[in-house]
C-alpha cells in the first residue's frame, strides 16, 4: 500500500491537564468532512475524556468509534492493548479516514511510533505526525506542568507503569518526538510569557519543529491533520532521553514472559517467592495470579522493585499465571524456579 493510500494516524501527546481533551474536541468539531476513530489513554482521568469526546455532538467520531484503553499508560502497554486495537479498527467493514491518539501524561512518545512499524499496522497506517500539547501558562513560570500532585497520583494509580522517567525526561521525550508543538492556553499569558514559554520548549525540539498557539484548544484543523510526517520511518531524529544519555535500558531493551500453574502452600510463601524473583538480575516488574493451597481465588499478585502486594481476587476460570518483565537477556528458567519454589525450600534456602 503506498503512502497516498495509507490511513494517517496523529499521536497527541502531553501531560495531564496540558489541554489535549480540549484540542480533539476542537478537531472532531471541525474535521472536515472525515471520519475519525479516536484512542484515548488519559489514565489519570480514567472514563472522563471519553465521556467528554463521545458528547461533543460531532458527526465525525460516533460513540463506536471511540476506544478507550485503560489498562495503563499506553507505552507500557503496547503489545497488550494497542495492537489489538490498530488491528481491531482496521479490521472493520468501513475504515475511518484519520485516526487521532490521545496518549496518557505518562507516556514516552517514541515506543508507541515505534509500534507503527509491526506488520499488521506498516502496510496500512502511517503516522501522519506527533503533535506535543504544551500549558503555555504552566512553562512561561518555569513549571512543566501545572499540577504536579495531580501528575504524581496517575504515576501512583498506573499499575502497568514501567518506566519511572523523571519529569523533566518526559517532557524531553514528548518535546523531542514532536512534528508541532501546541503553546496552549495561550489566552492566559502575557505575550512576554507566551515567548518564553517557546523559548524554553524549543530547546528539546528538532530544528524544523513548528509552534502553535491556543487558547481553548482552537487551531485549525488543517494544520494539525495532514503533516503527512511518516514519523514511524523517522525515528532516528526522535530519539529519546535514554537514547541520547545511554541510560541502562529503554523500552525497546525490555522482554516478557510467563509461568503458568504455579501453587503455593501459603501467602506469605508466595510473597516469598515473588520478592526472591524480583531480586534476581535484571528483574523489573511481576504480576499476575497464583493458586494458595486450600483456596478457590486465585492470589493476585502485584510486584514493582522491593513492594510486593497481594489480594484474594476473583476466578477467571483461567489457569494462574504470573508475567515477568524485564531487560533483555533475563534467565527465565532460573526465575521461573524461584517462583515456583516450595515453602520448605525457600526456609531452607
């Protein structure tokens, strides 16, 4: 399929109450004539954003063309919720003509262009550009964001987070990724302030970067639909702050697998287990369920560096499994006898 033909994809990235909700509302109002299916992944505000989108009375993007993915912040999710639904939406009798993802506040703009690049998607889509929403008011007083409280409890409340980037990394990353940066809430700031507020994300940007500014998300849609950037195929001039500071791993250096069927005598064995797993080399993330001797509910398990968390859940029906994240080159088989170690051989160890 040749690029002319391809459906154009926009990535709307920025963080959490940096105005993108308001900017889509803006573009679906105004599309032109197309039809837009919409991804949504602002976890922060989880079902808000959607409930706003599907009631802005636009004909371009129904209620059925709407997915929101809520399953956590959508770079750590790509293979689990994203694919799917690329493949699901191009799966259907009427394809739309632009399709626009919001991402969460959290997430690394370059693994999910990146995702662009798996088959089942290259041939079809293209990303049309990466667009950096930016809170004009926020950054002219030196500030990424306006509420850094708000921004650290959606970090909190993302149990799939699997990177912890500081913010000043992300807004590197989201700054750097971007085809058009949008200066929003442009009616809030001085014009002194409005500069300066350029100034300071221009340092992140690639030279050829354009700004907008906003002022209750309204732009014209012509110049933020139809960049035609093919920005999956450029992404040796995005790269990120990991990229470019040769940090230990990105996400393109991480690999999951999963044990399956493993019983333990107790909780306080399967905690155990879990915690001596999650200290074995290059071990990021654990979660899951497993079966207590005695019990019908599966344990859930929930594991993030030396915090292990635990809760009687209920039965999928499914066979407990438990899914190991971690850097490249990680030893399942050593990690997988770990987890299924017994009580007596983990107090004999």
């Amino acid at each position: 399929m040749s690029m002319a033909t391809k459906i154009p994809a926009t990535i709307i990235t920025g963080f959490l109450g940096a105005g993108k909700t308001t900017l889509i509302r803006h573009l679906l109002q105004n599309a032109g004539g197309r039809r837009i299916a919409l991804i949504i992944n602002e976890f922060g505000d989880m079902g808000f954003d959607a409930d706003l989108l599907k009631n802005c009375n636009s004909d371009a993007c129904s209620a059925d063309d709407i997915v929101e993915l809520t399953n956590g912040c959508i770079c750590c999710t790509v293979a689990d919720d994203f694919l799917p639904t690329m493949e699901t939406l191009l799966s259907r009798a009427e394809l739309p003509d632009h399709i626009i993802i919001e991402t969460s506040g959290l997430a690394l703009p370059q693994p999910l262009v990146r995702a662009f690049s798996w088959p089942s998607v290259k041939s079809r889509v293209t990303v049309d550009g990466v667009i950096t929403v930016v809170d004009a008011a926020a950054l002219s007083e030196g500030k990424m964001v306006h509420d850094a409280a708000a921004l650290q409890e959606q970090r909190t409340a993302d149990e799939a987070l699997d990177h912890e980037s500081p913010i000043e990394e992300l807004f590197e990353d989201q700054l750097k990724c971007a085809d058009l940066v949008i200066l929003s809430k442009a009616d809030l700031v001085s014009r002194e302030g409005l500069d300066r507020a350029r100034e300071i994300a221009a340092r992140d940007t690639r030279g050829a970067v354009q700004f907008l500014e906003a002022s209750n998300g309204v732009v014209s849609p012509s110049a933020v639909l139809g960049l035609t950037a093919q920005a999956e195929a450029d992404m040796d001039n995005r790269k990120s702050h990991h990229d470019d500071h040769d940090h230990e791993h990105d996400h393109d250096d991480f690999e999951t697998f999963v044990v399956e069927a493993i019983v333990h005598d107790s909780v306080e064995a399967a905690k155990s287990a879990v915690l001596a797993a999650m200290n074995h080399h290059g071990v990021l993330r654990i979660k899951g369920a497993v079966s207590i001797d005695g019990k019908s509910a599966p344990l859930a398990v929930q594991a993030v560096g030396p915090r292990v968390e635990t809760w009687f859940a209920t039965s999928s029906g499914g066979t407990p499994k438990l899914v190991i994240i971690g850097e490249k080159g990680i030893d399942h088989a050593a990690i997988g006898a770990i987890l299924m170690q017994s009580e007596a051989a983990q107090k004999a160890g």
